[in-house]
C-alpha cells in the first residue's frame, strides 16, 4: 500500500472485496506491507484521518480533540497495536503519544504504539518477531495501565506518566506477542549521572514569546523573598526584547531590574561585577549562545556561574535560552535539515542541570521538527544523560 491518505483505503476498501482479497493472501502465507499511509491501515487501530490529519501539538493540547479519529474495525493484522509514520521527521512522538491516550480515555483500552522513522523499515514474521531495519529507528511507546491523564487546570492537556519507550535500530528485533526485546545490545554509553541534585531554583519555558511566559514570569517573582530583590536580565547585543521582559516584571511588583548583554565586552565591567553579585535572581532571554560562551570563558562569567548554584539563587530560561540550563546545547536545532544530514552540532551549558539536555521550541516550526525529535535521545546517548526534556509553549 503507497503513501498518501489512509482515510481512502478505509473507505473505499472496508467491507469491499479488496479487503477480503487482502485478508485472503495474508492468511495463506502472502506478505502485506505498506508505506505512510500505507502503514497506517496495518494495525488493529488505525488513524484513519476522517477530518484531514492533526498534529503533535495538538495532539497534547488535548488528547480528545476533533481531529484524533482512530478506528479498529478494518485490517486484523496487528491487533492491540497503532501506528505512525514519518516519525522523527515530522516530530510525532507526541502525536503517538495521543494516539494511545486517546484510546485508552475513550476505549478503556491499553495499545502499543509503533512510529517508524523515514528510511526505515519494520519486517514482521509469520511469529510476529519484529526487526527493524534501514538509518532511522522503529519506536515502540508502551504506556502503564494508569498513564494517561488529562489537566483540568489547563483545558484538558495530556498528562503522561510510566510510558516506556523502546527505539529499534538496524537489526534490532522485538518479539510483539511479549514485547520482549531481541538482538538489542546492552548499550556501551553509561550514565555518569544518575540523577538531578539541583541547589537552586530553575524555571525553564519553552517558548520565547513573552505572552506565553506571563505564567512563569508570576511565579518567579513569587519565588523572590521581596520585591526589592535585584533582578538581573541578561540578553544578547540588542537588549530590545529584554526591556519588554522587564516591563513585564515591573508589571508583577519587582521594583529592581536590571538589563545586561551578556557578551564577551563586558566581561569585566566593574558595575555589572558589582551587580552579579548582589543579584537574588536571574532571566536569561534572547541571547546568541555562541556569543554567551564566549562571556562564561571571562571574568563576570564565572561569577555568574558561581552565583547561578548558589542555593538562594533563582533563575528563568526563557524559550531558546532554556537550552543553556542543562549539561549539553543543542547549537544548531533550528538549521533545517541538520539532523537529516548528520550536522548537529553540540555545546556545553551551564551544567545546572548536571545529567540533562533540554529542547526548547519543540514544534516552533516544521522544518525544524526532526532535529527537535532526534537531538535529545542522540545527546543523551552521546554523552551519558539520563534526561531528556522537550519545552513547547
């Protein structure tokens, strides 16, 4: 079955001939495969797209929403079962993620996920041993009894908890009567960290709007043991976007804020020295990380550092600059096609968070999508984390 819209193979083949054709070849020993949409009608349930597709935000937003149309009463093949396509490279661990959630709220039933990577291939034999081949991964999302809720608070978002992922590579196999995972070698990279122990306090968003951060921005202020407590902003060259921030604080009752560009020509000046270390908090927003790098290697830049772990210190990474919390950087993730063509690149960040790497603006933009959904587990396996964080909205 070729790519192209799911929906039309379950209208045009369910109950028809075709589909008693289909059946008829595989039960005598015949081989079925398909590819995007192709693949979709492959499993028990399958997202037959009645209302045109949806996406990976969405799909979080609000795990009920319209357009999550899932069906199980067309193709047996792959019973207890859904899949998707495209995956890393159209960021769909989220959507897979609703899939099931979806299901399980309105269905009362648990099903596995299955999300094949482009360029990748996922054979399964007449005992139902999988093996996965080709560049990309085949993902399997098994979710707890009790995983899935949803956040009145926050217009019904999608609260996930005890979902286990297993990523296939070339090879790899998965016997899917068990789940009981084959041919997958222990892997070679070890956590040097096993867990966070942070002295400080840290707030991190996903986006850089400043709407979007009106609820963090709150609660930073409230985390201040007074509203005289100095502020410091630090931003790149032009500080336009910053001043809007410290409006904002102003707006919420901080009466001491102050704007910095955190580059490498005021790594010594004496007032922002005296500032650094009489501030009680920190906002991070808009800065060029290779110019901030260069800022950390001087002189203000280690007392930021020192003064970042400080347990009475707190700070707020706001979108983008989130990034700069954990252990590593992801440099280039809005560079489309990185990812694809094997060019991300890695820096080190403020260490924070000492054995995480944080992805902000998650679903910013479409071409960007596939670096969000692969830079994290790479920086994980990489460089032994033993957390991923992606930050949307």
């Amino acid at each position: 079955f070729r790519g192209g819209d799911q929906y039309y193979y379950y209208t045009y083949y369910k109950g028809k001939k075709t589909q008693q054709a289909i059946e008829y070849i595989f039960n005598n020993g015949g081989a079925i495969a398909g590819t995007s949409a192709g693949m979709h009608i492959l499993t028990k349930v399958l997202f037959t797209a009645d209302h045109s597709s949806v996406y990976p935000d969405e799909c979080i937003e609000d795990p009920k929403n319209y357009y999550i149309t899932l069906h199980n009463d067309f193709f047996p093949f792959l019973s207890g079962f859904v899949g998707d396509t495209h995956f890393a490279e159209r960021g769909r661990f989220a959507r897979l993620l609703g899939f099931i959630a979806n299901w399980k709220f309105l269905n009362n039933e648990n099903v596995v996920g299955i999300g094949v990577d482009d360029q990748t291939a996922l054979a399964i034999d007449a005992n139902k041993i999988a093996t996965a081949y080709g560049s990309g991964c085949a993902n399997f999302y098994i979710a707890d009894d009790n995983a899935f809720s949803q956040n009145p608070a926050n217009t019904g978002k999608l609260l996930a908890n005890n979902v286990k992922v297993v990523q296939l590579k070339q090879g790899n196999t998965i016997n899917l009567n068990t789940l009981q995972i084959t041919n997958y070698p222990e892997n070679n990279t070890n956590v040097l960290i096993q867990q966070e122990n942070l002295p400080c306090t840290i707030f991190l968003s996903g986006s850089d709007v400043l709407a979007d951060n009106n609820s963090m921005l709150s609660a930073f202020v409230g985390e201040l043991s007074s509203v005289n407590d100095t502020i410091l902003i630090l931003t790149a060259t032009d500080q336009t976007i910053a001043n809007t921030f410290k409006t904002k604080l102003n707006d919420l009752g901080a009466t001491k804020v102050f704007v910095y560009s955190a580059i490498t020509a005021n790594g010594s000046t004496v007032q922002l020295s005296a500032d650094i270390n009489r501030a009680k908090a920190f906002v991070f927003v808009n800065n060029v990380f290779a110019d901030f790098s260069g800022f950390l290697s001087t002189y203000n830049g280690y007392l930021l550092k020192n003064k970042l772990i400080k347990a009475t210190t707190i700070s707020a990474f706001v979108g983008d600059n989130s990034r700069f919390a954990g252990a590593k950087v992801v440099e280039n993730y809005l560079t489309e096609y990185a990812s694809y063509d094997a060019l991300m690149t890695f820096g080190d960040g403020l260490n924070l968070l000492k054995t995480t790497v944080v992805m902000p603006n998650t679903y910013k933009e479409s071409a960007m999508y596939e670096n969000a959904a692969t830079a994290v587990p790479y920086a994980m396996n990489q460089f032994g984390l033993a957390y991923g964080v992606w930050l949307y909205s």
